[in-house]
C-alpha cells in the first residue's frame, strides 16, 4: 500500500517554503491517491494554514503532519473485535463482491475468535460454486470451528437459516455466513442478499446482529460505489479492509470514512489466518505515510 509511495514529494518541496502553486500540487496527488476530492481540499487547507510561508526541514516533516491528520479523520471510525460478539449467539453476514476476500476474511475472524475461547460456526450461503463451499470448509477445519452447508445451488438463504438455527441450538458464541460474491448492479443477486436477511429476521427480528462488508483495497474509488449499493438492502455495521498488504492505494477508506461514517473493524494484510489485524487509526495512518 502506502499511497505516498509514488508521490514525489521531495522534488515537489526541494524548494522549501510552501507557497500557492505547491499547496496545489500537494492536493493534487492526494486526490491521485484516492482520498477524495474533499479530504484532500481539508488537508491542504490545514497544511497550508500551518505551514505557509515556513521553512520545511525535510519530507519526514510533511509526512508526520499528513499522518497525524489521517489519524485524526480515521479515529472516530475504529471498532473493536470484542464488540463483534455481544450477543449468544452473535449472527455475523459476510458481504461484499467477488473475489474481495469475504471467505479468507470468515476464516482470519474465525481463527480470532476460536483463539478467545469462543465456539462458532461458518455457513456456506455461497451455494453457487462448489469450490467456494470447499473453500469454506477446509477453513472449517483448519481452525475447527463448525460448518454447516447445503448442496450446490441450494437457496443461500436455507443455509443462512440452517445456520443460526444451529447456533442457537448448540448455543454457539458467533455463527458467521459466507455469501456468494457478486456484482452489486446484477438486480437478481442483490435480491438474494435481501432474502437472506428477511429469513434470518424470522428467526429474530435483531438477525443478523452485523452485516460486514468486504472491501478490496485495490478496487479503488469503485468501492465507493459497493458500499453505496449494499448500504441499500442492508443495515452494514462494519468494514474490513484486505489486501493492504499489497500496493494498493489505502487513500480509499479515508474518502469512504468522510462519505458514510461506517466503523472500521479490520484490516487484511495477507492470505493466512494470522493476516487480520484491529483497525487502528494510528498504526493505519503511519503505514499509509510510510512514515516508519
Ligand atoms: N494479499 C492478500 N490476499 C488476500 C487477502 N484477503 C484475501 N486474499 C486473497 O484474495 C483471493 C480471494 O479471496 P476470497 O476469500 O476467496 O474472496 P471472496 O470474496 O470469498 O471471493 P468469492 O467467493 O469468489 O466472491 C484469495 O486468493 C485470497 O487468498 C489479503 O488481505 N491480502
Ligand atoms: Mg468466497
């Protein structure tokens, strides 16, 4: 990630004192690195009330000034694992499109909470692909958590049901439901989504208790345009951001934060169980900046 990182900013403050046309070329490539037009107006805006016509000592500068910025926009947004699980048992939707990492998400989260003791189960509503109920599966076992399936193109909303069901029955702690990924502008799969949640609100009106939504952090400004379309049939209570481990510009959840002022519970930042780290607004901002 670190969206900084093609950024020349030494070429762009080599002449060290801030003036207009800087200030502007400043903006300017923190609106190429997905924070959104807005936030990179306000941080100009702040940088330039603070440091115009000051001498800069050295890019580290700029960058400390920037993270602690971004910190301080992101704070207000973390939420804490523990908070995933109030309720007995806590019933936990997965979303998001294709290919976001919801079912390696599912098995991070399930290695989380199996590690605190907590007993839990992953259903398979992605009842489209065979490989993605294998996939869900094996995660099953590796951490040993309970898995409950139907065959294949099975409504996705029975297995949600099923699921709940047996984690009321077992009294489990948290039951987590995989769903298929899709493309929020297919109206037909959307409405799936909308099936799960009426047949989990059968069984209690308050299912289910969260609603995550996936985000790829390589998707760039088009998650703008997912969580729009999921906050639509559903009630999101909390992001999870992958693939931060790669080159991705992370500058997208900043523009997401100002937009919808969802919580931010995770980030991904690799492909195994242990690649799940609790969003912090401070660790997020210095990794952002690359300011190590
Ligand atoms: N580098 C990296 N890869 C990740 C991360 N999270 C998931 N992946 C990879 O992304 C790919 C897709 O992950 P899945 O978990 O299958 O994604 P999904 O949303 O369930 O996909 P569908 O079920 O096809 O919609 C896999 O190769 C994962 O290993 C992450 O944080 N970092
Ligand atoms: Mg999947």
């Amino acid at each position: 990630m670190k969206f900084f990182e093609n950024l020349n900013f030494s070429k762009l403050f080599s002449k060290k004192k801030i003036d207009d046309n800087l200030l502007d070329k400043f903006e300017e490539l923190l609106i190429e690195s997905d924070v959104g037009t807005e936030i990179a107006s306000e941080l100009k805006e702040k940088f330039k009330k603070e440091k115009i016509g000051k001498e800069i000592k050295d890019e580290k500068e700029i960058f400390e000034f920037l993270g602690n910025q971004i910190s301080k926009i992101l704070e207000p947004h973390e939420r804490k694992f523990d908070d995933l699980n109030k309720n007995s048992p806590s019933i936990i939707v997965v979303a998001g499109v294709n290919g976001v990492g919801k079912t390696t998400t599912i098995g991070k989260l399930g290695r989380l909470f199996k590690d605190n003791g907590k007993k839990i189960v992953f259903g398979a509503a992605d009842t489209f692909r065979a490989a993605a109920i294998d996939q869900l599966e094996l995660w099953s076992k590796k951490i040993g958590a309970e898995f409950i399936k139907s065959d294949l193109g099975t409504d996705p909303a029975s297995v949600g049901y099923k699921t709940a069901k047996f984690a009321e029955e077992n009294k489990l702690d948290i039951a987590f439901i995989d769903t298929a990924g899709r493309l929020q502008n297919k109206k037909n799969l959307m409405e799936e989504y909308k099936k799960i949640f009426t047949v989990l609100k059968k069984i209690n009106p308050e299912y289910p208790h969260e609603t995550i939504l996936v985000l790829d952090a390589t998707t760039g400004q088009n998650a703008i345009n997912q969580v729009e379309e999921f906050k639509k049939i559903s009630n999101l209570t909390g992001l999870i951001i992958t693939k931060m481990d790669t080159s991705a510009k992370g500058g997208i959840l900043l523009a997401i934060s100002k937009k919808f002022s969802l919580p931010i519970i995770a980030i991904g930042m690799g492909e195994k169980d242990s690649d799940l780290h609790p969003f912090s607004s401070n660790n997020f901002s210095k990794i952002l900046v690359n300011n190590k």
